[in-house]
C-alpha cells in the first residue's frame, strides 16, 4: 500500500502551503500513524502467540528497556 505523503513532506521541509495543503497534510500524517500501527499489529501477530497478546491501547504501554514494552494494565511484557 503506497500512502501519498507529498504534502507532509512539504509541510516538514517547511514549504509554504496554502489552508487546504496543510489540511491535506494533516489527513496524510494521520493515515501514515494508522498504517505504522497496522504494520505493528501484523508483526505482533506473527512473532507473538495470540495468547501472549496484550488486547490494551499502545498508550497504556511503557519502554522497560531492552527493546521491551509492558502494559500498564495487565503487565504483559513484549518486544
């Protein structure tokens, strides 16, 4: 899946954008979040068992360290 992130890009390098670009960029930053959780949701699932899975949002998940992250709430560990 190719995002378009031209605006973005852009936005970033500090480009001057009229109301609708930046609009635009904005939607683009969002859709790129959303496609990096779903790549982190795909290699969670095949690299961690289902029954190892933490089913809690990533904010309620801390940096141990390691490259290791625990859920604050039900104090899984997973990398």
């Amino acid at each position: 899946m190719k995002i378009d992130i031209e605006n973005l890009k852009a936005q970033m390098q500090g480009i001057e954008l009229n109301i609708y670009q930046k609009a635009d960029a904005l939607i683009e930053f969002n859709k790129l979040l959303d496609y990096v959780e779903d790549l982190e949701q795909c290699n969670i699932d095949n690299v961690v068992g289902l029954s190892e899975q933490c089913a809690h949002p990533r904010d309620k998940r801390e940096y141990i360290g390691s490259n290791m992250l625990r859920c604050k709430v039900c104090g899984k560990e997973f990398s």
